[in-house]
C-alpha cells in the first residue's frame, strides 16, 4: 500500500512509471509543474519510503523506476488519478492524429493484444475472417521485441477518427461507449455505458466482462459489438460524414452517421437539433474482442498510443512477413 495513501504519492508513482527510468531533480521539476511546493529533500524522503513499501526501486545511476507491486498499486490504488488519466489519455491521442483518409498517411490511435507465439496462427486465421467480412480491411502491426510473453499485435482504434475530425476543424465529443447489434449494419444499441466516471476504459470493462459476441457474426448471423458514439455539429455534417467514411473505408470498421431528426440507432435518444450522432465500430475493438472471445489473447490495451499508418499492414499480409 502507498505510505501515507495520499494523491501527491501518487503522481510522483505516476510520473515515475510514464519516465522510468527518473531521478529525484527531474522528478522535482515535473511535480512543480503539476503545482506541487516541493522541494528535493521532500522527495528523497517520499522516494525512500516507496522504496521500503516495495513499490519502487532503484535503477544504478539512472534514478527510481516502478516494481510490479508498484503498478499494481498505482493500478488499484488511485482511483481519482485514473480517472483523469484515461479522459486525459483519449484527448491527447485524440490530438495527436495526423492521418489524412484520402492519402492514406499520418499518424493513428491504436489498440493492441499480446498473442502468445504458439497462437498466432490461430489467431491470424481469425483475423483474416474479419478482414475478409463487412468489417475489412483489418490492418495488424506486429511487434516481437523480446520484452513480453508473446507477440504484440496493433490493429487501429475507433478513437481514430476523431483525430481525424479535429485535425480537419470538427470538434467531436465522445457521448458513450456501448454495445450494438450488427450484421452488415448497426441494428440497435442494447447497452450504452458513460465512461465519464469509470476507473477504467469501457472496451477493457465489456471484453473482460465477455459481453460481446463477434464469432456469432463470422458464422452469419448478429453480432454483438463494442462501439463508442459521438457528436459533431450538424453544420458540418457532409464534410464529417466523408471524412469517417473515408477513415472507415482505409482503416476498417463499421460507421452508423445521423442526422438529429432521422430515427435512431442512438445510444441515449436523438441528438439535440445542433448536433450529428456518429457511432463508430473500430477494428482494434473488434479485433480484441474476437481474440478474447478465443481464448488467444493473454492482454490488451484498448489506448496503445499513436502509430504511424506505414506500420500497419493488412492481416494476410502482416501474416506472412518473417
């Protein structure tokens, strides 16, 4: 347990799992900045008790990093600090994206799952039925850099696209993330979950939760998917709607657009007159979902950061490099 359990101990955790390996004078720096009047002396102090508590550690002539007891706790224990992480983390991957549709270039969210190396084949064999579907193209990035059990593999995120929106000059904001029937078209949304007040984000909830149903789509039949839904001004709506169609149509996935005065499917009634709806079912969440609902994914991160679109390639393809 954090000594003392209180929000500054976990900031500088915080900071010291996204800087890892920090010393005491970088550490200082960047918790002024967050508004903290603390000073180096304070610091070695806290840092010798997380020391103690075992859930830091020092790294030779480089500073302090986390131990797995402390991303345990920094995970469990500061609910109000994930909170803020995760809106915080979907607006700066948000303003991070670059990619332009129409050239097919720049810069996407992505998600990822880590696939033990015995099960790739399996697990590619499933991706390529979604690549092959309604949902293709589906685009894999692989990495195997020795530091994990198994081979990470990227697939784009439906965050994407609103990079996309705003780095065209449309504002968009995330509304809900859900669930929705589909069988070549959004049929309904038969769960719609705020994660304004979650401590986690929705797609870990739902897979975990084992509440989609993607192989019932593979075989013919409707689907249960994870979705998110947002809403873009109306005055926009033709430029929105060939920009995620656009994005849709390079990076995979599903897109549901409406105008407010046309009926649903919407997660929580029609939008105010002002405002488009646009539901997005992404290809990393699928992705994951299918390989949870396998068995063959051991972890995953619906938020993975930002990847370049070269990276990606689509699924027969990324099967067959070395």
């Amino acid at each position: 347990m954090v000594p003392n359990d209180d929000r500054r101990t976990y900031d500088l955790l915080r900071l010291i799992g996204d800087n890892e390996p920090i010393g005491s004078i970088r550490l200082v720096e960047q918790m002024q900045r967050r508004g903290y009047s603390i000073k180096g002396r304070t610091i070695r102090l806290v840092l010798s008790d997380l020391d103690e508590a075992g859930l830091t550690e020092k790294v030779a002539g480089k500073g302090r990093r986390l131990t797995d007891r402390g991303r345990d706790e920094l995970e469990r224990g500061d609910v109000g600090g994930r909170l803020e992480s995760v809106r915080e983390r979907i607006a700066t991957l948000t303003s991070r994206v670059t990619y332009d549709p129409t050239d097919d270039v720049g810069e996407l969210v992505a998600g990822t799952a880590v696939v033990p190396e015995a099960e790739l084949e399996p697990a590619f064999d499933a991706l390529e039925r979604l690549h092959d579907s309604s949902l293709g193209p589906l685009l894999v990035s692989v990495t195997d850099d020795g530091t994990r059990d198994g081979i990470e593999l990227a697939f784009p995120s439906s965050i994407s696209v609103d990079g996309v929106l705003l780095s065209h000059g449309i504002d968009s904001r995330l509304i809900t993330a859900g669930l929705v029937e589909y069988d070549g078209e959004v049929r309904r949304y038969i769960d719609a979950i705020s994660g304004e007040n979650a401590t986690m984000d929705v797609t870990s909830l739902l897979v975990e939760a084992g509440r989609t149903d993607v192989e019932r789509y593979l075989e013919g039949g409707t689907g249960v998917f994870i979705v998110d839904n947002r809403e873009f001004p109306v005055t926009r709506f033709e430029e929105g709607r060939d920009l995620a169609t656009a994005t849709c149509d390079a990076i995979g996935g599903a897109v549901d657009l409406r105008r407010p005065r046309e009926s649903g499917p919407f997660p929580a009634g029609n939008p105010s007159w002002d405002f488009a709806s646009l539901t997005y079912l992404g290809a990393s969440e699928t992705a994951i979902s299918l390989l949870y609902e396998r068995g063959l994914a051991t972890d995953w991160e619906s938020l993975g950061g930002i990847r370049p679109r070269s990276a990606f390639e689509p699924a027969p393809t990324a099967r067959r490099r070395p």
